[in-house]
C-alpha cells in the first residue's frame, strides 16, 4: 500500500460508494480483499478497488474490479469531475477474465470531486455503474490548516477564578441539586431543567422557550459553557456564575430573586448543609451574596458538561498525523460538507476553532422582531445590560482579586453594528439542539443550510467587509453540510439524563 | 486643503475650552441624514407609525429614501414638515449592487422626478470604479437638471468621480466613506460641496467621549458633518430614537455650537438650496 505524504502533491482518495439497499448481501466482496466499494446497478453489481488505495492525485494507478450479475463482454472504466464536467487525460487499458477485470493507467490529473464510472456491456444490456470517490485527502494545504484548528478536542480547562467553588465536588453536587430545583421560581413549578432538559441535549425543543412565560429567545444547550466569553445570545453576563443568575431574576423564566433564593436555600435543610459544604459557612445573612453564591455552585455543576469526542474528531485526528485509514472512516458526504464548512462557505471564520464559535457576535441575516412592534436588540442590549449589571467581572462578586479575566468586560464597546448582532454558537452536538438561531426560527439544520444558500444580503450592511454572502449551494452541496455538521455530534445515547438523579446533600 | 497644522490646531482649541462651555446634548434635536423606509418596512408598519417613531425621537428633520419608493412619498406625505424625500434608484433593496448596469433605472428616475418633487437622489452606492458608466452619469445629469443633493455611499474615489462630472454638485459622503478621519479630512478639504453623515459609524465616540481624531476633524469642518441612523432593515426603526439619544450623549462632549451645528443646523444648511424644489 503505498503511503500517503502529506506535505507533497500526492493526493489520494478511497473510494466511497453510492449504495443501494443492502447490495453486499447479494453481492459478496470478492474473496481475499480487504477495503474495496461496491457500487450496484439494476443488472450488476460492482467491486472495486484502487491500487495504490488510496488514489494519489498525479500519478497513475489502476482498479481492480469484480462484478456481479449476468455474463459480461466488456468494460469501460473512466474517471469524471461531475463539477468540472471533464473526464481524465488518459484512456485507461481494461483487461477482463469472466466477471472480473482490471483497469491499468488511470490519474487524475487534479484535486477534487471525481467519479469513477464502469460502462458494463453484455448480453443482456448496457449499465454504467457511477461510484464517488471519497476526496478524503485532497484538501488544500489552507484548507487542511482551518480544519486542524478545530481540534484537538477536548480542551484543556482549569477553574474560573472569579469563581472560588469552580471545580470542586462539593460545589458541583450542590449546583446539580438546584439546577432541578423547581423552588428557585417564583410559581415553585418551574426549574433550570425545564428548559434546558438534560435529555434533550439541555434544550427544550421549542423556538423560544417557556417558563412561567413564554419568552423571547431559543434556550439554547449547556454543554461546553466553560470556554465561553460571553454568555446568553446577546452576551450580557461575561461570567457563567452571572448567566446562571439571569433566569432567577427575570421572573418571566423563574424570578425567584435574591430574597427569594437566599431565603430558600437558609431554611432548607438539605440546601443549607450543601451550601455550606460547598462554601465552607453556612449561608450568611447577606441575601444577595447568597445568591450570588448559587450562580456560583450552578457553574460549578455545568463547567462540567462538556461535549465527547465526536467522528470529526478522529477525522481531525487522522488528518494531523497522516492517517489515511483513519480519514478513510469518514463519509465522503461529510467531507465535501467540510470543504464547503472551511472553504467557499466561510461558515469557520465565524465558527471558529475546537468549540466551533469564535465566542463573539454577529449578524446572520435573521429577522429579530420578537413581535409586531416589539425588536429584540441583540448584541446592543446586551452590552447595556452588562454595565447595569452589578454581577460582573468588574464587580464586588468577583473572587478573583486580580480581576484576571475581566479585560473583555473592561474593553469591550458598543457599537452601532451591534444591533441585532447575536453569539455565534459552538456547534458540537448540533444535531441534537434543534431548533436554530437565537429565537428558534428555523427547525433544522437543512433550514440553517437553505437560510445561508439563500441569505438575503439585503439585510445586512453594506459597508465594511461581507463575510457573509449568499452561497447559492445546491440541493446536494446543503446536505453535505448538513452530514458534516452531524459529525460534530457525539454518536450514541449521552447519558445525561443521569444526571436528574443526584444524591442527598446531606445525610 | 485639511493639514495636519490646522487638524493639530482645531484639536487643541476644542481641548482647551472650559468645561462650562460644553453644552449638554440631551435637548438637541436631531437632523437624521440617513433614514430608509423602503418595501419591507412600509409592509410591517404604516406610514403614521414610523412618523411617530421619528417625532419620539424628536427628529427636527429626516432626510428619507427607500428602495420602492412608495414608503419616502407616503413618509412625506404623512410629515412634510419633518421629512425631506430623496429619490433612491432602486426599485427593490436588491437593486443595490446591479443599478448601474440597468438601463431601466433611468426611465425610472426620470419618471419620478417628473412626478414628484424631492430634495435629493440618493441614498445610491456607488464606487470608483462605476462613475463613469452610463446609468449613475444619467442620474447626476437628472441631479443637477434639478438642483437636487447627491446622497452617495462610495469611496472617495468615486466621491471625487461625481465632482469630475459636476463641479457644482452638493454631495453627502454616507457614513463618512467609513474611513478615518485622516482620508475625511482631506476630502472635505478638497470639495466644499462635500457633507458626510456618520450613521452606521460608531468610531467616533465612545462612552459619551469623542475621540480625539474625530474631534479635530469636527473642530476643522464644523459645518461639515450630520449624523444619521440608517434604517437598512425594518428592525432599525426600533433604533431611531436609541441612536438619537446616543447622539445626543456623546454631542455633549463638544462645545455646544459645534454640537448644534451637527446635530441639525449642518443638516438644515445642507438642504436649504434644495428645499425650493419641494414647492
């Protein structure tokens, strides 16, 4: 098998197959191979295997094929850029020997999407049998270098210093404990999990979520808050501690307020023995403190959802170290959706790096009327929002003396642009946080696919640089982005509704 | 010409004046430069809606154009003390970046300055590379046939484009070219007939403070400059009076006459020549 040199001309793709239903069961992969794809038609069914495997862009190389189906008089094999709409430079020589053959002197002389086509004529009629290859290992050096800084995953973390309990066990118990707390709202019916259900991928499934009111925004999921800059969709809490005291003050979610909470959590005993287990004192007299000091135990519980490793990780991976078997694993669909994701589509300068998000704002084109009459304002209401805020980085409840992360808050500006600006989400795990944008307006990732195909860049202002632009995409170019981005998704059950059955604080 | 002596010495005056001279912006009304109503506004609310959006605002003047032009005439028709229409080539928002190569927008024009009466062409984008094709030629020509102001969104090489074909033109600069004041200052150095608006910009200011630049660049050409929200989406209308306010916050960090001027008398002196048209 020859290797695979990554910083050279070669390209090599395996090939990948069009399947029909099950069409190994009625043909077999021929005896003795080992890799191979199998491609069927309504009168044969074909193998095939390149040699070299897999395809070196530039250099030629030949396919062995077998086939299945009626008696065979001869083949044609030929390599097609469908994009391009050009076939290879060279004729390639089929030598056959009954239902097997093989083709010498094939090169594709060019990186991209190519088919391999086997005309197949007998008796019985003509087929020609189109198999994809799989351009797993055709990405541009640049390309290669956006896709290597997605990963790796996951990321090194350490504490939040602003947070004196981030981290520890005690901290994370009694987090866990008031994240399904329906005490902590003012109706007693309405908890963290309501929204963000720990089945649902710590979402709710609704455009815009409902706690004791319906409110403006998509709940959106839990999981890797801890490498955030900023958090709710419009960034107004610059700490996970503050985002986690917003749905408690705001009494259209849970509105139970300081008073509230801190008198809770004095009067109940299993919370009081977690809170001083976590704290180390027992609940002060001090409400606002108190509750601060919740936000600060939720934290403490949610920096420790963080996402698995996903099929574009190992992808990622085996690209990093030159593992062409490893790349091979991963759907051709999804690597012309990556291609698309880091290339023309320009979806990475946004979703930038491991978490997929460059942790700021921005403007995708989507409406924000929350009603006739009504704007949500984005970005701009958030930034105003922060310097209201006493809970922030630049406040009293700042643990870390040395203010050491608060120059975002120190820094940041509001600007003009930042109207209907909203957080660039990380997209790991995307498939399972449906539906999309910051008020839910589009149900499915095909939709988020079709919305960027089809921007209106109306919407957006004309001056400055346009990052995004209408992509136009085909119908198929969309479903590729859609298989990559449900690569970024953990594969199996998460596990996280165990997290609903917690033990007794206290005993 | 804008040197950098007179942009130092600008600089220093404003910085040395007292601090009981600065007046408090909070009352100014506002001459907004930049306002659009175009189709997909006018669809979501009505004419009388977006004037009492204006007037919340305390708007003294909005110099208006939309894409379909229905939604400036109605806007017009609604507060013809506030609103001073201006004429904008497009039919629909889309026309933005094909206008210039569409004949068809000339018929356009001409018919509707045959119909109605406007103070402007504009708010058109327009770039150095495009003045000198046909359509936007035709439509200076219309300008200047009727004493109308040119509101264009372009780079300054086009900015200098439109003076080639009329010397005489009245130009707003849209959003200041979005370039900094040290390419501002030399064009309006170099075209008295050249305002600019500062809408879409948040540069110039920030937490109630201009920056320095900036202030020299007032300090220059302190009859130069007016400001503007620009209303590119429905959802902005919900920014009018935001903006206004913000404007007013950080015009309270200049001298009062300087912050009167652009906040509305600039804008006045601007469209004084052109208000005729309208009667």
């Amino acid at each position: 098998m020859a290797r695979w040199r990554l910083g050279g001309p070669v390209l090599a793709a395996a090939l990948a197959l069009v399947l029909a239903a099950d069409p190994a069961a009625a043909c077999p992969r021929p005896q003795g191979w080992t890799g191979g794809a199998n491609i069927a038609g309504e009168l044969w069914t074909a193998w095939w295997r390149p040699e070299p495997a897999p395809i070196p862009v530039g250099a030629h190389f030949s396919v062995r094929f077998h086939l299945c189906g009626p008696p065979v008089g001869r083949v044609g094999v030929r390599g097609w850029m469908p994009d391009h709409r050009h076939g290879m430079n060279y004729r390639p020589a089929v030598t056959l020997d009954g239902l097997s053959g093989t083709a010498e002197g094939l090169l594709f002389h060019m990186p991209g999407r190519w088919q391999l086509i086997l005309d197949v004529r007998g008796a019985s009629g003509r087929e020609k049998l189109t198999g994809e290859t799989a351009p797993a290992f055709d990405f541009t050096a640049r390309e290669k270098r956006r896709i290597l800084r997605h990963g790796p995953w996951p990321l090194a973390s350490k504490p939040d210093p602003s947070n004196r309990v981030s981290g520890k066990p005690a901290a994370i118990g009694f987090g866990r404990a008031l994240f399904f707390d329906p005490r902590l709202s003012l109706s007693g019916a309405v908890s963290c999990a309501t929204c963000h259900q720990p089945d649902r991928a710590w979402t709710d499934g609704l455009p815009r979520s409902r706690g004791q009111r319906i409110v403006d925004r998509n709940a959106p999921s839990l999981f890797n808050l801890r490498f955030n800059r900023w958090f709710g969709w419009d960034g107004a809490q610059d700490t996970l501690w503050a985002q986690n005291l917003r749905p408690l003050l705001d009494r259209r979610e849970m509105g139970v307020g300081p008073g509230g909470a801190a008198r809770l959590v004095r009067s109940d005993r299993q919370l009081s023995c977690g809170y001083r287990r976590a704290f180390g004192a027992a609940p002060g007299a001090d409400d606002e403190r108190v509750f601060v000091d919740l936000g600060k135990a939720l934290a403490a519980f949610l920096e420790t959802r963080v996402t698995g490793r996903t099929p574009f990780d190992d992808f990622r991976d085996a690209l990093a170290r030159g593992d062409a078997t490893g790349m091979a694993r991963y759907p051709a669909a999804a690597r012309r959706g990556l291609r698309l994701f880091v290339g023309r589509g320009n979806c990475s300068f946004c979703h930038f790096g491991p978490a997929f998000t460059n942790g700021e704002f921005a403007d995708a084109g989507v409406p924000h009327f929350v009603e006739p009459g009504r704007v949500d304002p984005g970005r701009h209401g958030g930034i105003r929002e922060l310097r209201r805020s006493p809970y922030t980085l630049l406040g009293r409840f700042n643990d870390d003396a040395e203010r050491s992360t608060a120059a975002r808050t120190r820094y940041v500006r509001l600007r003009q642009s930042n109207f209907g600006e909203f957080r660039v989400p990380g997209l790991r795990n995307v498939a399972l946080t449906a539906p999309y944008m910051h008020a839910g307006s589009l149900e499915t990732l095909a939709g988020v696919a079709l919305h960027y195909s089809t921007l209106d860049e109306e919407r957006l202002h004309a001056g400055g640089e346009r990052i995004l632009r209408r992509l136009d995409l085909s119908a198929r170019e969309r479903a590729d982005l859609v298989a990559f981005l449900e690569t970024l998704t953990e594969k199996g059950p998460l596990h996280e509704s165990a997290m609903k059955t917690g033990n007794a604080l206290c005993r | 010409m804008f040197s950098r002596r007179r942009f130092l010495a600008a600089s220093t005056g404003a910085a040395l004046l007292p601090s009981a001279a600065r007046a408090v912006g909070a009352s100014l009304p506002i001459f907004d430069a930049h306002i659009h109503f175009s189709h997909d506004a006018a669809g979501l609310f009505s004419a009388d809606e977006a004037v009492a959006i204006l007037e919340k605002a305390r708007l003294k003047r909005a110099l208006v154009s939309s894409s379909g032009d229905a939604g400036t005439r109605a806007l017009y028709a609604a507060a013809p003390d506030l609103v001073l229409p201006s004429l904008r080539p497009y039919r629909r928002r889309g026309e933005i970046g094909s206008w210039v190569d569409d004949p068809s927008v000339i018929d356009f024009l001409e018919d509707r300055v045959k119909r109605f009466k406007w103070v402007a062409v504009g708010e058109f984008h327009l770039f150095a590379s495009q003045t000198g094709k046909a359509v936007p030629r035709r439509m200076i020509e219309l300008a200047r046939q009727h004493n109308l102001l040119l509101h264009a969104h372009s780079d300054a090489g086009a900015i200098d484009g439109i003076f080639a074909q009329w010397p005489e033109a009245r130009v707003l600069w849209a959003h200041a070219g979005f370039v900094d004041p040290d390419v501002v200052g030399p064009m309006l150095g170099k075209h008295a007939n050249l305002w600019t608006d500062l809408a879409f910009r948040s540069e110039h200011a920030h937490g109630g403070r201009v920056e320095d630049d900036w202030r020299s660049l007032f300090a220059a050409f302190p009859d130069r400059v007016t400001v503007g929200t620009d209303t590119f989406t429905p959802e902005r209308w919900h920014y009018v009076a935001r903006h206004a306010d913000w404007t007013r916050q950080w015009l309270a960090d200049l001298p009062h006459d300087l912050a009167e001027k652009i906040a509305w008398r600039n804008g006045e002196a601007m469209i004084r020549p052109h208000l005729a048209q309208l009667r």
